[in-house]
C-alpha cells in the first residue's frame, strides 16, 4: 500500500505543538482593518487550538493517522 500524502494546503495552515495539539492561526486578520477595534484585531493575531471536534479531520489531512 502506497504511503499517504499530507494535504498541502493543511500543512500550511496547521503546526503541532510539543505537547501534540494542533495549532491554528485566528481569520478575519487580512483586510477590511479600519472597521475592527484595535482589540479584536489583537486578539485575532494570537494563535488558537483546533476544536477538539475537528482535530481527527485535520489529522488524516496532515497524514497523522
């Protein structure tokens, strides 16, 4: 059985932690700025962790499983 591949728009998007959590980065941060407070768009910048719901899906994409 051939190996599998790791999605390319998955390994650019998600990083596994040391402790073995998925990272993700926060959307709304690229355009349309001036109407978002400067707190939102700070708390947008910060890196969030996948939903625990998601987490198998974007295993089998990052050829984890």
């Amino acid at each position: 059985m051939p190996k599998m591949k790791t999605n390319s728009s998955a390994k650019k998007r998600f990083s596994i932690t040391g402790s073995g959590k998925i990272k993700r980065k926060h959307a709304f941060k690229s355009h349309i700025l001036t109407k978002k407070s400067t707190k939102r768009k700070r708390n947008l910048t910060y890196f969030g962790e996948v939903h625990k719901a998601d987490t198998n899906n974007v295993k089998l994409q990052l050829a984890m499983k």
